[in-house]
C-alpha cells in the first residue's frame, strides 16, 4: 500500500461547549498572612528590648585610617632615635674608661652591653608579635562584620578557618574546633556556617568571660565601698579595668604585650565612645534607681554598685573589641545580666555593715 496524503479538514465545536472568558479586573486584596494580623501591634525599634543595650549588637567602630607618617609620630620616633644614640655614646664611654682601668672590667661592661642589648631586641621582637597579632584579631573581626552583611561561601570558610587557628592555643575551644572541621564542608549556606562557628568555638569562651568580667565588677564593687579615700577608689578602678581587658584580650587569643595593651586600652575607649557607655552619670543612676537600689542601700554601698556598672561597661566593651567575631547568633550581655549580683553584694554588705538590722 502507498500512503497518499490527506487533504486539511475542519472541524465544528458544539454550541454548548463554553467560550473563554475575557479577564475580570483585578480586585485589590491585602495577602491572607497580613488579614490575620490585622489586631497585632508592632513594637517599635526604639522600645525593643531585644536592641541595643539589652542585647542588639552594637554599632560598630568606623574603621580607622591608619597613616603611617604624622607629626606625633615623627616628633617621638626622632626623640627616640636621639636619646639611643646619647645612651649609646654614654656606655660606649663608660666601657672605654673600664677598659683604661682593667681589662676584666671593660671586658664584663662588654658583656653586660651585649646582655642588655639582647634583652632588648628580644623584647622589641615580643612586642612587635603582639602588635601584629592583636592586628589579625581586629581584622577577623573587620571580616566578620562584613561576612554577616555580605556572605559568601569562600569568604565564610576562609574567616572559619583563621578564627579557629588564631584559637588553636585555647583549650576551651578544642572541641569545637574539632566539630567545626568535621562539619565545614556539610554546611553549605554561609549564615548557618558563621552561626555554627561562633556556637561552637567562641561560646566556650564566652561562657569563661562573663564569670570573669562579673568578678572584677565585685572586686571594684567592694574595695570603692571601704576604701576611704576617692583616689585609692580611681586607682584601683583604672588597675581592675585594665587588668580586666588584658584577660580578656588574652582570651580570645590576642595577648597583648605593653605596647599593644596602650592600643588595646585606646580602642576599648573609643568603642565606648561610640557606643555612649562611657557616662557615669544619669545613665548608670537612673538603672540603679529603676531597680529599686537607692532606697535599700547607703551612699558609699551605691557609689560601690555604680563603679561596679562602669567596669562592667568597660568588660562588655572589651567583649565587642577584642571577641574574633560580634555577636550574630549568641545574646550580647547586657547590663542587666550584671546588676541582681552587684545588688545582692551591695545589700550583703550593707547587712555586714549593719549588725542590729533585724
């Protein structure tokens, strides 16, 4: 058989079938998710509790431009280089008069110069380490502000894995380095990854610095309490916040030497700056009063509270300046995690104070 081709025929459609019909208009509606919340009132940011103090991240600094040529600088590094060379000249004479003396006495000079001087360039060497690693601690934290705004896969794993080396010398953060190196390459989304990092290797130390920073806020507490004098009350505030910043810093693995603690010390003020936490006046007072501690506690007691607060202030400045990354998926302390201990101290002593109070 030959195929043969078929001519093209049409087809009628039955009268009854229904015709398309032309679109109708649309009628705006509002989305079935916001008709149910049509009664649900929204908090507005200024009056949330879970922002800003209560446990929003910070603002962070702007970062600084660092130049390496100014005038303050030029002035102190032509001063030092001129008073090294007068030390310089001073024992190369000292030397050459022991020599003319005894030989056993320019010979132990000698020595004694050589001591000193290796001395020196083993401590310049330690300082210039602890420069540069209080460096890298401050741009790991650079990169994670950024990486929580802008994440990406790369840069995430890169942050993960500078962090957990920059923390390989703590042993608080040993296991969690060892879940996160068997997990980073499970976990794909960049947030979840930060998250899980920050859960894993900085709660641990998290954990040991809250207990830590509470501590020195008692220590301050009770010593401006009983100390007499308001200037043994202001040394031991600046001896108690500085020694609490190091430890701190020492930490989350920054270790600052002396040089590197001036500057640590210098960001942790400016963060308060920043941040409006370095008043010690209505703010702190209107806290202690809010919580009912102006009534149940004498002057010196309240006085004892209020530089309590301060070195906590400056224990949580610490926190967002030398932490390797801010706080994304854990609470920031806040002030109100510190102030039911300072209180309790507070009327403790008060009743040690007080032995006839019934």
């Amino acid at each position: 058989m030959t195929d043969t081709p078929r001519a093209p025929q049409s087809f009628s459609l039955p009268e009854d079938e229904p015709k398309p019909r032309s679109p109708e208009p649309a009628v705006a509606r509002s989305p079935a998710a916001f008709r149910e919340m049509e009664h649900v009132s929204f908090t507005p940011e200024t009056d949330d509790p879970f922002l800003g103090e209560a446990g929003g991240m910070p603002p962070s600094l702007p970062p600084r431009k660092r130049r390496l040529m100014t005038l303050p600088r030029l002035f102190f590094g032509a001063l030092g280089l001129l008073i090294s060379l007068a030390i310089g000249l001073w024992i190369d004479d000292l030397i050459r008069d022991l020599f003319t003396r005894s030989d056993w006495l320019g010979w132990t000079a000698a020595a004694l110069a050589a001591l000193a001087l290796l001395a020196l360039v083993a401590g310049v060497a330690r300082e210039l380490w602890a420069l540069r690693r209080l460096g890298s601690v401050e741009r790991l934290h650079a990169r994670g502000v950024e990486q929580i705004a802008h994440p990406t896969r790369d840069g995430t794993r890169a942050l993960v894995g500078d962090i957990s080396r920059t923390l390989a010398d703590r042993p608080e953060s040993k296991a969690g380095r060892a879940e996160m190196a068997r997990l980073m390459d499970d976990v794909i989304d960049p947030p979840d990854l930060l998250k899980l990092a920050e859960r894993e290797m900085l709660a641990p130390l998290d954990d040991k610095a809250i207990p830590m920073i509470l501590d020195s806020a008692k220590r301050v507490s009770v010593v401006t309490a009983v100390s007499p004098r308001a200037i043994v009350d202001l040394a031991y505030v600046l001896f108690e916040s500085g020694r609490l910043i190091r430890r701190i810093a020492e930490l989350y693995g920054a270790r600052p030497g002396t040089l590197g603690f001036i500057r640590l010390a210098r960001d942790v003020l400016a963060h308060l700056a920043v941040t409006g936490s370095i008043a010690v006046g209505d703010s702190l007072v209107q806290q202690v009063v809010g919580h009912g501690l102006a009534a149940r506690l004498s002057a010196r007691l309240g006085e004892g509270v209020v530089n309590g607060l301060m070195t906590v202030r400056i224990g949580i400045a610490a926190l967002d300046t030398v932490r390797p990354l801010p706080f994304n998926a854990r609470r920031r302390p806040a002030m109100s995690d510190f102030l039911g201990e300072l209180a309790k101290l507070g009327k403790a002593e008060k009743g040690e104070q007080d032995p006839l109070r019934s």
